[in-house]
C-alpha cells in the first residue's frame, strides 16, 4: 500500500480525514510546491468496482469543465490499487451544513447561492452535459463564501446532444424528478431543474418540499408534486418554486428563462452571467514565467506543456498559481522540490525537443522545510538524528579536507601557517554553483513582518549546517594536534544522543583527577557537541507550548458550531455521552471530541460524524461542533438535532 501513495507523497502532504464516503475518503493536503491547501480525493480500485466507470466519468467532465462555480481539478495520479483525485478545497464545507446551522437561509443569501448554482449548472448544460445529482451536500463554500459544484460521477454527456433522452434512473429519492422516478425516459437539463427546485426549496425552509422514511410513500409525493407553502415566502419566491417543480418536464422553467427570472433579478438588475472566467485557451503570463524560471526553460516550452491539460503535477502548479495569484499572494514556487519534480518535466520537454539543454546549469539538490526531504538530500543513509554519531561521522567525512572544493582548500593552506586562532575562524563556502536567480515577480509582493521565515532554505541552510559540524570539525582537528592521547571513551560520550544536552566539559572533570589533557578533551568535544546542538536546534521543527492543563479548542464561532447554555465543557462532554447510548450511537473520545457512528441492523456503518465541545472567543461560551463524515444528510440532521435537543445543554 504503501507503494501506492509514494507519488502521492512526493508533491502533497496528507493531512487530517474531511470526509468519507461510501467508495472514498477525502483528505485535506498541503500542495509542496505552492504551500496551498488542496482536498485529496481516496479511492481504492477494488472496493470502486462497478463503481469505476463512475470514477471515470467524473474525471473526464471536470478535465472538460472550468467555471467559477464549479471545484477545479488539479490532478489525477492513478496507481495500480489506487486513484487519487487532486481538487480545489473549500474550507467551508457543505452547503446543506449551513443549512441546517442557520435553520432556514433569508431570501436575501438564498438568492445569493441560488445565483451562483444557476450559473453553474448554465454552464455545466452548455457544455453538453447534465449533473443528475444537484444537491446541498455536493456543493461546497469555499474560503470566499462563494458556492463550487462537485461530484460528477453521475452525469451524462449524451452524444446526440443535450436533448437526447436518457433512461439511466439515479440521483437522490429526495431530489429526483417524477419521470426518473417512473422509469420513463428522460431529459439530463430538465430533471436539473427539478433538483434545483427541491434544492432552493431546502434554502428558503430549512427542510425537503418531499419527505418521507418510506420510499414508496415519498415516491408517491413526488409523482404528485404538492408541497407546503410556509408563510414566510414571499410571492415571487412561490412563483419560482412552482415553475421548477412541474411535473409534467414540459411545462417546467427552462435554464434560459431561469437567468432573467424577476426573484433571481430582483436588488440585482441584471441576468445570472454564466459564461466561465477559466478559459483554458488562455494562459496567464505571471504563472507561465514563474514555471519557466522553476523548471529552467523558455516560456514558450512552458506554455507547450500546460497547454496539453494532462492534470498532472505540471497543470496543478499551474493552476494552484492562478488560485494564489486571484487571492493577492506572490506568484512564486518554493525552490525546495525534490529533484525528480524539477528534472522530468524538463525531460519531457527534451523528448520533444522544446529546450535547448546547454544553456542550463547542472540541476543540483534541494532541500525543503521538512525534515523527510532533509534526510533524503542531506543524510539518504541515515533517518533523522535515529543515531547523531552516524549522521556526524558523514558530514565529517564529506566536509574533509580531500572532499573541499580547490578554493577552500588554498584558504586551510593558506592559513595553517598562521595561529591557531586563525583557523578556527575560518568560513567553507560550500556553494558549487551561482544560486539560478529568479525575475521580479509581477504581481505586488508583501511581506508582511509578523510572518515566520522558514529555518530551512534552499543551499543557504546546507551551507549554515554544513558550517556548524565543518568548524567543530577544525577546532577538534586542532586540539588532537596536540593532544594524540584523547581516551577513545570521551570521543564516544561526545556523540551520545542521549547526553547532547549535557555539559560534557563538567562531567569530564566530575572524574578522578583533573588532568590537563581531560580539561582539553572536555573542551574539544564539549565545543563539538555545542556545535551539534545548534544544527539539531535549526532543524527541529518548534513544538507548540502545551497548556499546563488539557481543555477544549478555542475557535471562532462558525456556522456549523451550537452555543449551549452551561459554561463548564466537562459538564457538556459528560452530557452527550450520556445521550449518545440512548440514541443508539456508538462513539469513541479523543479528548473533547466524539467521533460517532450508527450501524444498520446488519451491522454495516450507515453514519459517521463527529462532535467537539470547544471554547468560543467571542461570546465567551461553550459550543459544540459538529460535522458529517458518511451517511444520509438530512437523517444525519435529524439525529444531531435529537442528540442536542434530548440533552441538557
């Protein structure tokens, strides 16, 4: 398995779980080379099964579609037992979550989200296909609040158009239109509209315009068509609804009319533009230049190759440019990859012979702020500081005297003929090559002074390592010089790992007899070992500073978080455990969070979600998170209600 996610690894760092579901889990990642967030789709071929084509098919219609509103592909990366599925990720999660958290959306804000899903699914029909499983769980806010559609598995792209019938019954019970649910033949665009009926619905109440636990019941509300109307909707928006959610799909509202519908004009005095702001026969020439500087070739070589859209690493740094680039950041690579993401595209463009390869220095080693890809370019032999004598005893030998470049070389000779004191001030420049120095960025540059640099850079941080055990090194070599009669045993405590963090020049002279040659050797190493301790300082990622007693995470108060009543969390942790059993919810404690599953009467896990009792800042009360891993979301609803309502929080 673990072979199956060594691509993965070499340009993402997998985070904690979002999401599951029954085929896949998503996880959320860290892009290597851009530093940006990115949602990483898990899926197991033999568990896919029959399912696999799905799969398929939702990869090649978000390669072809590109809109604001829809979440982006970066990158697809397919082993033998695996498919990950690289995409943009929304940190606000599921629309139906804020659903339920604000009970029911104002006409104001439905509006709002309805725009955005209009125009999506404008486009998505546009380009020749239709969803058929429109939502509140398969559209996701994204850090800007705005709506992006997501899971394609269940569309059609129908090759005699978009008004040739389909006969393929799927989607939601609760969502689907009454000719799938008839299993007659169908239209793709207009069984959408429905869905986005039943979906705006759900955004102006709070619940389904067709509920029922039996499926045979609820079929029969839906072939019928009759909802309820709450008092709270306004004449307008009783208007749209009705035209969505016709029964006979002939009379239903078409996407055109949808777009200069009064409700969705209306504080707007304009139409839905559903035209993408993505076209991807335009490349942007602030991201082509930074990837041409990375990757050391022309722009044009660079505009070839992302041009070709093969959602590979090539096209998810592009793209993850652009998302940096529209939010204000630089547009810059981190110059720590390692070497396999410089070299093959470079390769890839010497087959086709788009670079003239002469022209480029030697690709050398880079380093990256994680100690994995330290101990890959700096210590491939060892694993990080497991055995501190080994990893000294390299850097050593590849810092000696035969192994320093010529110049460094002329400096030790130069300077042995002077004084000790000269030549534990001397400097090993360790840099082979010029540093490949990159243009000025176009876009504005901030830096900002309250953020951190990282310790470990690029060449800079090898030569300080490098430094650090090189002039430790001299200044032993001096003092053996003179002193040849070191005990062999004080050369083996000064590289003990687990007495680094001692004096070792008090606990030689802790010893019989205070010789001077023990006052030297105590110097020597206890110099050496001071020396060590800076480099393992430098490259040891800080730990955050623990509070002196465990308590609940502080957060800011977030839509899918409920505020109680009590001030004391141990009081409100021990008040849902107790309700969870009752509920028939089985439940592990991580520290303040539950993470909950239910099981069918087989024994199958039908819901998993968690809940966390946390501290809010503002006001200064005790809430509780929640969030949906697996399962039906509106049963999910019902639960997670039942549970807040039946404790006494």
């Amino acid at each position: 398995m673990a072979v199956d996610y060594e691509e993965l690894l070499k340009h993402y760092e997998l985070q904690e779980t979002i999401g599951a579901g029954g085929f896949a889990k998503v996880k959320l990642a860290c892009h290597i080379l851009t530093r940006e967030k990115v949602a990483v789709k898990i899926m197991d071929k033999e568990s896919l099964g029959e399912d696999l084509p799905r799969v398929q098919t939702e990869i090649e219609a978000m390669k072809n579609l590109s809109h604001q509103h829809i979440c982006r592909l970066y990158h697809v990366i397919e082993t033998l037992n695996k498919i990950f599925i690289i995409m943009e990720y929304c940190p606000g999660g599921e629309l139906f979550d804020y659903i339920i958290a604000k009970d029911r959306l104002s006409e104001e804000e439905a509006r709002i989200f309805f725009r955005q899903i209009v125009s999506a699914v404008a486009y998505v029909h546009s380009e020749g296909y239709a969803h058929r499983d429109l939502k509140p769980e398969n559209l996701l806010i994204d850090e800007d609040r705005n709506l992006k559609l997501i899971d394609f598995g269940l569309c059609a792209k129908p090759k005699g158009g978009l008004n040739y019938q389909l006969t393929t019954c799927c989607g939601s019970p609760a969502y689907a239109a009454p000719e799938l649910i008839q299993g007659k033949a169908y239209i793709g665009s207009e069984a959408d509209i429905w869905s986005m009926g039943v979906l705006l619905y759900a955004l102006l109440c709070g619940f389904l315009p067709f509920d029922d636990d039996n499926m045979m019941t609820l079929y029969r509300k839906i072939m019928r068509g009759k909802f309820s109307i709450p008092k709270w909707l306004s004449p307008t928006s009783i208007l749209i609804l009705n035209q969505m959610l016709q029964v006979d799909p002939k009379k239903r509202i078409t996407v055109k009319h949808l777009l200069n519908h009064p409700w969705l004009v209306q504080d707007y005095s304009c139409p839905v533009d559903w035209h993408t702001r993505y076209p991807i026969d335009h490349l942007d020439e602030d991201c082509i230049t930074e990837l041409s500087v990375f990757f050391k070739c022309s722009k044009k070589s660079m505009s070839s190759l992302v041009s070709e859209w093969k959602y590979d690493r090539l096209t998810a740094a592009y793209l993850l440019l652009l998302h940096k680039k529209s939010h204000g950041k630089p547009v810059r690579l981190l110059a720590c990859a390692e070497k396999q993401l410089v070299s093959t595209p470079l390769a890839e463009l010497k087959s086709k012979g788009n670079i003239n390869f002469e022209d480029l220095e030697d690709d050398h080693p880079c380093m990256c702020g994680s100690l994995d890809f330290i101990d890959k370019c700096i210590f491939p032999e060892s694993s990080p500081f497991t055995d501190i004598s080994q990893v000294v005893k390299r850097v050593l030998k590849d810092s000696s005297e035969d192994n320093l470049q010529p110049s460094v070389k002329q400096k030790l000779a130069s300077r042995k003929s002077g004084n000790k004191e000269n030549i534990k001030r001397i400097k090993v420049n360790m840099n082979t090559n010029d540093d490949f120095v990159q243009p000025e960025a176009k876009t504005p540059v901030v830096q900002k002074s309250h953020e951190k640099k990282s310790m470990v850079t690029p060449r800079k941080n090898e030569d300080v390592l490098y430094k650090a055990v090189v002039n430790c090194y001299k200044e032993t070599s001096i003092n053996q010089d003179s002193n040849q009669d070191v005990p062999q045993e004080h050369t083996a405590a000064a590289f003990s790992p687990e007495r680094r963090t001692r004096s070792l020049d008090m606990e030689l002279h802790q010893g019989n007899g205070e010789s001077s040659q023990k006052k030297k050797g105590g110097k020597m190493f206890g110099s050496l070992e001071r020396g060590l301790d800076k480099m393992i300082t430098m490259l040891t990622p800080s730990k955050r500073k623990r509070p002196f007693k465990d308590g609940p995470r502080r957060i800011k108060a977030q839509y899918n978080v409920t505020t109680t009543t009590m001030m004391n969390a141990d009081e409100v942790l021990n008040e849902i455990i107790q309700i969870l059993p009752i509920k028939h919810v089985d439940f592990v404690q991580k520290g303040y969070t539950l993470k909950c599953r239910t099981r069918s009467d087989f024994g199958k896990v039908t819901m998993q979600f968690e809940l966390e009792i946390c501290q809010l800042s503002k006001p200064e009360v005790i809430g509780i998170r929640r969030q949906r891993l697996k399962g039906d979301a509106w049963v999910y609803k019902r639960l997670v209600e039942d549970i807040l309502s039946s404790s006494n929080i």
